[in-house]
C-alpha cells in the first residue's frame, strides 16, 4: 500500500479541491508551481507532497506546517489540495464535463509590474464562463524597487520590512491593478483587506522566487474552497472523472492521463470513454502514479494500486485507448448499469460540443487539439462581439481531409474557407493543398490570436471588396438645381447643384424620375470653390460636370429633356443595393440608410 492511495480523503468526507494555475505568459505561473512545490521547502516529498500523474498532491499537514506563522484557524478540514501540474489554459479548458468546470478553484497569476495583460483577459472570461472560482497571485513583488527579501514569509510580515519608498510603489501598483479589473467588470481587493469574499476577488501578493506571500496563498486556497464548497467537495461515490491527456508510453501503449475528481477507480472496473469514432467501452488494466522517490525513479516505472479515491492524478492503462479524446468524461460501470445507457451519455458528451456547427451551413472550419479547448474556442466564436459562423469541427491535427472540407466554402464564401486551428499541428501536405486551394489556414494556440488574425483577414477582404465593387457601387443621393447655374446645358452637362439628400460620390449615374427616370449621365467631375473633390455630403453647394453614360447615345440636354425644377436623383437598381448592403454598409448614417428606402420605393425595387 503506497502512501498515495490512502491519503486523500481518509478522515472527515471531504475529497481534496483542485487547483489550476492560469495567466498570462511569463507572469511566473511555472516558477509558482516550484515555489510551492517546495523546490525551496527542505524535505520536498519527505513534507508530504507527492507527484502524481499532471498533478501535485499537498497534504493538510504540509499546508498547516507551511502556514503556521500566519497562526490562522489550524483546523483543515479537507485532506489536501491537489495542484494541475499543467499551467495554462489547456488543463482547464480540458477539466470539464458537460459544459461545466472541474476545477474547484484557479490561481490567476497576474505581473505586478505589468498589471492586467491579454491573456489574463483571456483566462478571465474562461473562469467566467465556466463559472469557476479563483483567487489572484499578484506575482514578483520582488521586483518592487528596493525590495527586501524575506524568504517564504506571510506577505504582511514581509510588508512591514519594507521601506516607505516601496509600501508607497507597492500600493500605487494595487491601486492601478484593482482599477484594471474594475474595467472587465471585477471587484479585487487584497485578501487581507477584503470584507466581502465571493462579491470581491482576492489578492494574494507573491513572489515566486524569494516566496514571499506562498503561505497566504496556500492558506487561502484551503480555508475558501473548505468554508464555500463543502457540498461540492464531499466525498461521494460517483465518479467523477475526466481524460486530461492521450499518450503512447512505452510498454503500456496508449494510455490516458485522468483527473479523478469523484469516486473511487479499480484495477478491473469497466468503463466508457468518448472516442473520435464513438464510445470506446474496456477494462481498466493498471492504475498508475509515479514513484515517490524521484531519485529512484526509473523511466516508465509507476506505482500500480488496485483502487483510487479522488481526487487524484492517475494514469490509466486499458485497451483500445488510442482514440479517447482529451477533455471527454470517463464513466465507470457498475454491475447493475446499462452499458448503453452509459455509452449515450459518453456519446453525448461530445456531441453536445460537436453539434454546435451553424445549420445554415456557411461558416468557417474550426479545429482544436482536445474537446475541452475546442468546446472553449466555439463559445468564444458564439459571444456577440465575436460572432464567427463556424460550419465544420474537428479535434486533432489539420489534415488534407480537413482542409478539402473548408474548400467547400470557396464556392460559397470565399472568407469563410478558413481553417481556424487552435492549438494544433498542420500537415505540410494539409498547408500545401490549402495553398494551392486558396483555403487560408489560421493557427494559435491562443484563442484571441486566432480571432485577430481572422478579423484582420476580414476587414481585408472587406476593403478588397470594396474597391473591386467601386465601379458598381451607387451612393444615394438627391440634388436640385440652383436657379442661374447652369454652365453648360449638354456635352458635357455642367451645373450648380444643391446637394438635398445623401452623399455625391463621382461616377454616380444620375436620372430624372420625373422625366421617366430618363438617364442623363454620370457624375464626371465634383468642385466645391473651384476645388476638385471625390464626394460631397449633404447640404453642400458644388458644381458637377454629367457626361454621358457611354458614348453611342447622345447626351442629354438640359432644357429639353430636364429642367431647372427636376430633381436629379442616383440610378440605384437591385444589383447596385446588393452592391451597397454588403460592402458598405458599414459607410451609411442612419439617414442615408433611410433614402436607400425612400429611393426603393421611388424605382419600385424589390
Ligand atoms: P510562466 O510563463 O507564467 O510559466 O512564467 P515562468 O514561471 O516561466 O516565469 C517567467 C520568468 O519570470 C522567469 O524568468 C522566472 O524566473 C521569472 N519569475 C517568475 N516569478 C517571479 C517572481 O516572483 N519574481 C521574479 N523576480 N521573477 C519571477
């Protein structure tokens, strides 16, 4: 019996919570998982802490000893807390079943000396999403200028060290950071000083290197997801579990990484879990977790036990393994469970996120290395300031398959033949077709990457489009002839006008609608003052040179076939509003998007 399998839990009927470490790159997210792995703690394991499979377990007893000089209530009563070894979004995206969030509790790691950055933003809106708790590490208090060190103290002990010059910069960066939070729409407040916990987020100040604030934080952790979660974290029979990572390891062959969050696993149980061609249904062949003694450690050598409680890391041998997808729930099934019944809630699981394509069938492809981090792209696709269409899902490597699938699209929608692949690899055979094709390919492993380079994409189509339809393209407008203006009556025309409604571009075809809507011409030149001009608005006086529309037929004369009275209108028709509603939309005011109607009406467009 290891010491692994009989720690958790034991005691009073609480499972330990599970903690995910989120933020922007560089903020320290790895250097605090060291830090409080005890990389800088004497005796490591020996304190307790143990490794296991994309996880790092810290008994109560570790934290209690770690935080004693907070001398806070020592009562702990959940067994431990157990670490994602995995910073980042992927272990979270992955930690999920049905929608929902595994994680109990996120360290969102913020720089102090760069406050809130894109990917903090990003991390933000997946613990919203996912409806997940978290505290905020405000990392490298070290690098305040003039700080000194004190290794491994409560944060407030370290605080009073310090000079007035750095408690003064120290502030001013809270200040500036709580404001910045403020701005997403979150109350934050240092932990010490925060009155309303669950209306208002902590701050935990901490350096990674000198350790400064890592008993506040480890304390923090334990004392909020013990007093607030206590149904959540209790021990229950059902098993809760997700598939974390699918790997080939030598003589295993394919295994998965599991994060078992509920319930209890044995060598033998039969279980589900989602495969990219449907459920896959078999026997749990070996529970493994790493030797405790790293020294000792031979590659590939695990501990077997023959059950796990949660919550645990574990990694699971089976059969049959080799397309489980990475973020799918694992089911176990007991003697008296229907398999089937089973194997449609695991089908479901990963139909729920693929069955979100858009059923108009235009859209862009979407593609992610696991169902977790693809479930997450698609509701970032879905929000409202995004709002991509997406048309066809993947998980996995871009392939040639895939991207024949987006050339679909080129028929339909040029733009929307796009690949978006989200932390994935791309074949060089799957980049060379979609050269060939025209397919563009995006990838990221970063969610709001992907977006910003599509919208660039966009906006660039859209500006091509523009200039491509310039010649098409008819503005609205209404003139009006001022008395005594008339330079030239023909060939060409060249009059004062009124601009009455909307805007005068040049090569606006012009017509009299109430002379039949005959055609006189198009707008050759504009001059305000005697200044040449592309366009003008509303309300302006300019002088306008008309020549005719081609040059076989005679022109128009003014006189005879208009006169002073007639309004001179543009010549829309059904392809030049096409024309209009999709490459300018953007360039009407709300007044002009009005004349567009009146004017329909007026040529009896429909
Ligand atoms: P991650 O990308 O968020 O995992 O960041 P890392 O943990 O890799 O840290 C990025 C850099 O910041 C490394 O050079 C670390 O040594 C440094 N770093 C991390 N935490 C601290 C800290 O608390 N103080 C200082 N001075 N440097 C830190």
């Amino acid at each position: 019996q290891s010491a692994v399998s009989s720690s958790p839990s034991d005691g009073n009927n609480l499972r330990s919570p599970i903690c995910c470490i989120m933020g922007h790159v560089d903020t320290g997210k790895t250097k605090l998982l060291d830090c409080i792995r005890g990389t800088n703690v004497q005796g490591g394991e020996a304190g307790g802490i143990t490794q296991q499979i994309g996880a790092t377990y810290f008994p109560a007893e570790n934290i209690r000893e770690r935080t004693k000089e907070l001398k806070a209530d020592a009562t702990l009563k959940v067994p431990g807390l157990l670490v994602i070894d995995t910073p980042g979004h992927e272990s979270f995206n992955n930690l999920r079943s049905r929608g929902s969030g595994l994680c109990d509790i996120a360290i969102l790691v913020v720089d102090i000396m760069h406050g809130l950055e894109p990917q903090t933003i990003e991390s933000l809106n997946l613990l919203k999403m996912r409806n997940t708790e978290f505290i905020i590490a405000l990392n490298k208090v070290d690098r305040l200028y003039g700080w000194k060190t004190c290794r491994n103290a409560p944060i407030r002990k370290a605080m009073m060290k310090q000079s007035k010059d750095v408690k003064n910069e120290f502030n001013m960066k809270v200040t500036q950071i709580v404001t910045q939070f403020k701005e997403q729409g979150l109350n934050t407040e240092l932990y010490y000083k925060n009155k309303e916990m669950g209306e208002t987020f902590s701050i935990v100040p901490t350096s990674a290197i000198s350790g400064e604030g890592i008993p506040d934080m480890l304390l923090l952790l334990v004392q909020w997801t013990q007093r607030t979660m206590i149904e959540k974290l209790t021990y229950s029979e059902e098993v809760q579990c997700t598939v974390l990572e699918v790997k080939v390891i030598e003589g295993h062959g394919t295994t998965i990484d599991v994060v078992l969050v509920n319930g209890v696993l044995h060598e033998g149980d039969q279980i589900v879990v989602s495969g990219m061609q449907g459920p896959i249904v078999t026997t749990i062949r070996a529970l493994l977790t790493p030797h405790p003694m790293k020294e000792l450690r031979v590659k590939g050598s695990y501990i077997h036990h023959k059950e796990i409680k949660a919550a645990m890391g574990i990694k699971i041998t089976a059969q049959g393994l080799e397309h489980a997808i990475a973020g799918a729930s694992l089911y176990v099934v007991k003697p008296d469970d229907d398999l089937e019944y089973i194997k449609k809630a695991a089908l479901e699981d990963v139909e729920s996120v693929l069955s979100r394509v858009d059923r108009s069938g235009e859209g862009v492809c979407v593609q992610a290395s696991t169902l977790g981090s693809l479930e997450a792209l698609l509701e970032f696709l879905k929000t409202p300031e995004v709002n991509i269409p997406v048309n066809a899902i993947n998980i996995g490597p871009v392939h040639k398959k895939d991207v024949i699938k987006a050339g679909v699209m080129l028929e339909k929608k040029r733009e929307y033949s796009t690949i978006l692949a989200f932390d994935v690899k791309v074949t060089p055979e799957a980049r060379e077709l979609a050269d060939k094709l025209g397919v563009k390919i995006f990838s990221a492993d970063i969610i709001y990457h992907l977006f910003d380079q599509f919208k660039a994409y966009m906006d660039n189509i859209k500006e091509e489009k523009k200039k491509e339809s310039a010649d098409e393209v008819v503005f609205p407008c209404v003139l009006k002839i001022i008395p005594n203006c008339v330079f030239n009556k023909k060939d060409p025309i060249i009059l004062g006008v009124n601009i009455f409604e909307g805007t005068l571009k040049i090569g606006t075809p012009i017509c009299i609608p109430s002379q039949d809507f005959i055609d006189i011409g198009r707008i050759a030149s504009i001059e305000i003052n005697k200044k040449s001009v592309n366009h003008a608005m509303k309300g302006q006086e300019v002088a306008i040179k008309i020549v005719g529309c081609n040059s076989e037929e005679k022109q128009k004369t003014f006189g005879r076939h208009f006169d002073i009275d007639d309004e001179l209108v543009s010549h829309i028709s059904r392809r030049s509003l096409d024309v209009l509603k999709t490459n300018h939309r953007d360039d009407l005011s709300m007044e002009e998007r009005k004349l567009v109607a009146t004017l329909k009406r007026l040529f009896k467009i429909q």
